[in-house]
C-alpha cells in the first residue's frame, strides 16, 4: 500500500527534469564515472527532479546505456548535434548541465560543441573538466563561447582565477563546485589488505585509465632505493589503458612501464591490475594504500577524481605540483608535493613519511576531514543551488522577508515522508529512512501542523494527514494515559525512558489544538479522547518543556470546553513551576562584566522560545501579570543571546549554554544549530506580538524565519527550495543534508505561523 501511495503521489505532480551531456558507463571515461556519481547522487538526494542523460559516444562505440540515457551523439557527426539540439529544445528539461572536455567532441578542439550550444533555448550550465593557462586561440574562444552561454563550474579556485585572468570571463559567469567523492567510513589500511593478498605488505598505489601524462616511470624509478629500504613494499598500479589512447597507439606506454619493472628488476614490487575497476574494488584498494601517488607530468591539470578518492578516504598524498594537487592539498598541509619528473623527490617523500608515521597520521587525518567536504551529497546540494537560480532567477534582495516575500507553502515533502502508519522519523538526505521508525514527537509536531493547515486551507490531503497523525496517538496511547515514544517499521513501541515526558507534552499539545479547532466532530472526539485520557498523567510532569507543552494543550482544550472544571488550575499550577524555577536560577545583577542571568535552568538547550510562549499563553488565559512579567524578561534574555548583527544565531547543541560559563566567560555553543529551535523563535515572537501588539516581535519573528532561508552564519538556505523538505541542521562544517520529519515540521510550522493574522 506505501509503495502504490507513494507511486501515485510522483505521478501526480510534474517532475522537473535537466538534461545531462555526456560520456556516460558503460563507456570508459572518468567523465562518465563523473557524470553517473553526480547523476545517481542527485536522484537519491532529490527524488523530485529528474535526471536524463545525452550520451556522447565516441567513434565506434556502440553502449547499452539504459533508461535514462535518452538521446545518443556520435562524437564526430555534426548532424546528430543538431538533432541533440532540437530533442532538447521540444523536451520538458528545465535546464541543460554540459560536462565538457575538449576529447570527447567532435570537430577540430572539439568546436562542434560551439553549434550544438548556439542551438539549445534552455538554460546551460557546463562543467569544465580542462582548463590550460596557456591556450591556444581556438580553444581560448570555445570556452568564452561557453561562458557566453550560460554559466561555467569549475572545481577550484585556481580554475576561477584562470578562466577570469586568462579567458577574461567575468565573475558572474563562474561558480565553484568541487569534484565529488564517494563517502567512506575511515579505516586503517590493514582492514582492507587481506582480501587484496597484500597483507603484510607496505602499499603505494596510482590509481585511473593510464596513459604517459601520468609519470608512473618516475616512481619505478625511485623503487629500487625504497625497496632496499622497505623490502615488504609493493606499488600498485591500477587500471587499465584509458580507451582513446589505446586506439590511437595501442599499449605502447603499459608496455615501456613494463619493460622498466624488468630494466629495474622491480618485478615483485610492482603490480600492474590491468582492468577497468567498479567504484567498489577502486575503494577497496585505496583504503589498502599506505601512501598514495599521483606524478602527473601536467603541471596545468585543474582536476584529478582519483586523488579526490584519496582524500576521501583518508589517505596520506604525495604528488607533483599540477594546479589542482596544488590547492587541494593546501601546498603540503594535506599532502606533500614532491617535484615534476624526479624519482629522487618522490623517493624522498616516500621514505619520510615510512621513517616518520607521526607526519603520515596527521596528514591522513587532515586529508579525510577535507575530504568530508567533497562528498557527492554536498557536490549535489551546490548543483541543486546553482540549477535553482537559473531556472527560477530568483532576485537577491537583502531584506527579502521583510517584504514578505516568501516561498510557497508546500507539503509535498511531509507526504512522502508520510505513510499509512504516520510520519517516518528520520531522511537519507530526501528519502524514508524508515529503519529509524516512527517518533511520537514528529507526529506530535506534525499533527499540530496539519490542523493548522487544515484551518488556514480548508483541503482535502490535510484530512488524511490529520487522520493519520492522530491514529498514531491514539495507537501509542497507553492504558494509563501516558505515550509509547517510539515504534519501529515494524509496529513495536520501544521504551526510550525519560524522553517520554517532552513527547507526552508534545501530544497534549497536539490534541488541544484538534479539540480547539474547526475539524469535524469525529475527529475533535478522538483527540478529546486522547487528551482526557492523557490528563491522568499530567501531575507526574518534571522537566520544564514537557510542562510548558502541556501548558499549550490545555490553553486550546480551554477554548473549546472552557466550561470545563479543573483545566485552568491545571495550567497554572504548570506555569506557577515555570515562574519559580525561573527566579531560582536567574541572576539579577550584572557581574564584572555586566551580564545577567535571566532564564529558567542554569543551561539553555533546545526549543527555548517554548517557555515563554507557555507563559504568554498562561497570561492570556489568566490574565496574571507576573506570567506576562517573566515571559517578556525571559524572552528578551533569550533574543540578547540569540540575535546578533540582525541575524540569528541559534544555540548550538554541541554544549548548549550554561550560565556559569557564560556569566564568567559570555561563552555560549554555536553549532550545530537545529530547526526546530528557530521555529519556537519565529513562533515565541509572533505570539508575544499577538499579546503586546509590539511592532518589534514582529520583525525578530520575521528575522527569526530568514534563518531558514540564507540569512544564518553560514548563509546556506536550510530550506530545499525543490523538495519543500527542511535540511537536519546547520554544522560547523555547513548544512547536515538529511531532510528529516523533525526539521520539515519545524520550517513548515514556522513558514505556516506567517500565514496567520495576528
């Protein structure tokens, strides 16, 4: 039943699709390996666009593509670029994405390109796999025709400053998006030795299609010192001939290297694995390498997949200068750069990382946390951005949200990560993960919001969202009132200890806000029900959340049955605990540094804006002053701590902010900053303006939103703008790519909380 749900949802919608131009597997090429991992990493990161491919095939070649290969060209016949042309101008793509290299296109330099580009009415954006500083004309004026067409990624910084200096493009023309790596788990080299029959063994390697730009001579040349040396060494060489060169002259480079392993009497030191690897054999050797080898002869090479493997993995590098080895790693901060064409450099390089395992552990260390950066989920993110501006050309101003300018409201993403049991807890980047089951919590959360919705729209979808969520809770419910917090896929509730308290807040919360709402007698029955029930267990309440969720609750229980005995002392008993722990743990006078301590534990974690909503709300209900009192001290404590140069800076959970430290220090934890988090902002504001009329909790709500959209310390959108999910969270590091139930909730709360008409 999920599978034809979530089939005949895909179906419903129209699904944005780009076009992609180039080689592609089963044709032997790192730009087709290239074009697959991006290809493949987009359709699993953003399900909702559609990735077709236009495959270049090279003269003679004859593949069996596939589905989504869904147009051929023949490298070399001018006629099928313009057919290419005009399948792409008649399609529904919204954008085309070339990858280009001079080798790969017909015509001389690959100038039939330029035609084929003259002829496309879609956006283009090209990635740029070559790049030389030194030009010839002809290849000069094809790449400053591509950029004139659209705009041109190159993979570094060293790239930009050419295609700028040198080409003269312009920089609006030009993005950076580094070359993508597969995530690899890091390992010592021995894990991975075994199954390769070289434990024991102390392993360099090469890696990719050889040909003689790669300098492999040099190394055989530095062996016969290394080995005498290090007798348990072996030099693996892997891969075969790249295809064109073996076309044009045959084996002739493979077998000169062979005739040196001979020449050198090498021959049980080197290992030549002549095939062409699947991604899952290429890892397994480098995670066998000790020390990995790019010689290159190119100095002007602007990008290198295998070495970007090697980071990833961890790896400790040594390579020549060429400019991408260069920056990537940091001239011998990640890796150590021995000199072109000399055996002696790299046997020098060699031995000091072998005589000095310090220096190899911190460059392995440094190197897999650069590589972290480079994985595909990331590279794919920077495509999605750059494809998003273009097709939408979305305006850039500074104070956008201030003129409420705001994306549309979608749920589309909350229904896939629903199924006929309730919401899936947690997202591989855009797709269930449904291993990780269902969490009262969410579908707390993503009840509130579904009827919520369901009053501000009047839909349909919104009626099946909520009858889903509220038999969750009616499922979970335990006998004596109180909540199972977690179920597996398989409908097991598992006990999760005292994390059941802020759940059980949660669905208390949620029920009120059913009860309260316009939904049709039956349902306001069942969340009745759920909530009534629910009551036995308030007074076993403790922690702070938990009591100021439940505070919410009976605030909208209240407004439907204000008949109701016993509800309003309920609430302020709750709040009467909010208020006492908030003058026990506050510091009222300024210390040496002027700081104070106004909030209600001696940390501040997570949901925070919660609190003083609960009194706000408290107030409303009872008109007692001291609540209105406390909530607006706590609340302008928080914004001091939160807003900063008209941006919010949300605390981090990775050491929240404990008032020791901050009333000695001012120190507080910035990262990871969490989405659910700026929700309770957006929300806390909107709700003290609504009992103030203040102006001014107006705009911090406002600002409060903009963290979802860029205006954060990283300025990356939190919001995926084509999937209508929520990314997991904003790291030191950048964004936490997982679209989880929790984080979409939490943007769709607060994107829906501006709807409403305070």
């Amino acid at each position: 039943m999920e599978f034809r749900r979530i089939k005949i949802l895909e179906e419903s919608i129209h699904k944005p699709r780009v076009i992609y131009v180039s080689t592609y597997p089963p044709r032997e090429c790192g730009i087709a390996t290239f074009t697959k991992d991006l290809t493949d990493t987009l359709d699993r990161f953003n399900p909702l666009i559609k990735s077709e491919l236009i495959a270049i095939n090279d003269e003679g070649g004859n593949y069996d593509y596939g589905s989504k290969v869904v147009f051929q060209i023949a490298q070399n016949d001018e006629a099928s670029y313009a057919a290419a042309a005009d399948f792409i101008n008649a399609s529904h793509c919204r954008l085309v994405n070339i990858q280009h290299e001079f080798g790969i296109f017909g015509g001389e330099d690959g100038e039939f390109v330029l035609k084929f580009l003259e002829q496309i009415k879609k956006p283009v954006v090209t990635t740029l796999h070559t790049l030389v500083p030194s030009p010839t004309e002809k290849r000069k004026k094809i790449i400053q025709a591509i950029a004139d067409k659209g705009i041109v990624v190159v993979m570094t910084e060293a790239g930009k400053r050419i295609l700028r200096e040198v080409y003269k493009v312009a920089d609006n023309k030009i993005r950076i998006i580094p070359h993508g790596a597969p995530f690899v788990h890091l390992h010592p080299s021995s894990s991975a030795k075994s199954d390769l029959d070289l434990k024991g063994k102390i392993v360099l390697s090469t890696a990719g299609l050889i040909n003689e730009n790669k300098g492999i001579e040099y190394v055989l040349s530095a062996l016969p010192t290394l080995v005498s040396k290090y007798p348990n060494l072996v030099y693996c060489v892997i891969g075969e001939t790249h295809p064109q060169v073996r076309r044009k002259e045959g084996e002739r480079y493979r077998k000169f290297l062979e005739k040196e392993v001979k020449r050198l009497k090498i021959e049980e030191y080197v290992r030549f694995i002549n095939r062409y690897l699947s991604l899952e054999e290429l890892l397994r050797y480098l995670i066998a390498t000790d020390i990995y080898l790019t010689p290159y002869l190119c100095e002007d090479q602007i990008a290198s997949g295998t070495l970007t493997y090697a980071l990833a993995c961890g790896k400790a590098i040594i390579s020549t200068p060429y400019l991408y080895a260069k920056e990537v790693l940091s001239y011998g901060e990640r890796g150590l750069l021995a000199k072109f064409r000399d055996s002696r450099s790299i046997q020098e390089n060699v031995d000091f990382l072998l005589t000095n395992p310090k220096v190899k552990k911190h460059l392995e260390r440094e190197a897999y946390k650069y590589g972290q950066g480079l994985i595909w989920p990331k590279v794919a993110k920077g495509y999605l951005d750059l494809f998003y501006h273009l097709v939408v050309k979305e305006k850039k101003e500074k104070h956008i949200f201030f003129k409420r300018k705001r994306p549309p409201l979608k749920t589309i993403y909350l229904e896939m990560l629903t199924d006929n049991i309730g919401v899936v807890q947690h997202a591989v980047y855009s797709v269930q993960n449904r291993s990780t089951g269902y969490a009262l919590d969410d579908n707390a959360r993503a009840l509130i919001f579904a009827v919520r919705y369901h009053t501000h729209y009047h839909d349909e979808k919104s009626l099946r969202l909520i009858s889903t969520y509220l038999s969750f809770l009616y499922f979970s419910q335990k006998a004596n009132g109180n909540f199972y917090t977690l179920m597996d896929y398989n409908k097991n509730f598992l006990e999760t200890g005292e994390k059941e308290q802020d759940a059980y807040g949660r669905a208390l919360w949620a029920t009120g806000v059913a009860v309260a709402s316009d939904l049709h007698e039956n349902l306001k029955a069942t969340a009745k029900h759920i909530f009534e029930n629910a009551l036995k267990c308030i007074d076993t309440l403790k922690f702070l959340r938990a009591k100021a969720f439940a505070i919410m609750g009976l605030y909208y229980y209240q407004k439907a049955y204000p008949e109701t005995k016993g509800i309003q002392e309920k609430m302020e008993k709750l709040a009467d605990c909010l208020v006492k722990s908030f003058y026990e743990h506050s510091v009222f006078s300024p210390n040496s540094a002027g700081r104070v301590w106004k909030w209600f534990e001696d940390i501040i974690t997570y949901s925070n804006g919660r609190l003083p909503e609960a009194l706000f709300l408290a107030y409303k209900m009872s008109n007692n002053k001291e609540y209105l009192k406390v909530a607006e001290e706590s609340l302008s404590f928080l914004s001091s701590l939160l807003i900063k140069n008209n941006q919010l800076v949300l605390i981090g959970n990775k050491g929240w902010c404990k008032r020791e430290e901050y009333l000695k220090e001012g120190k507080r934890a910035i990262y990871d900053q969490q989405p659910v988090d700026a929700d309770s902002m957006v929300e806390v504001y909107l709700r003290a303006y609504q009992i103030t009329q203040n102006e001014d909790y107006y705009k911090k709500a406002l600002l409060s939103f903009a963290w979802f959209l860029g205006e954060n310390l990283k300025k990356e959108w939190l919001y995926d703008r084509i999937t209508g999910g929520c990314f997991d969270g904003l790291t030191e590091e950048g964004l936490n790519l997982n679209q989880g139930a929790e984080s979409t909730i939490a943007y769709l709360m607060a994107r829906l909380s501006l709807e409403k008409k305070w």
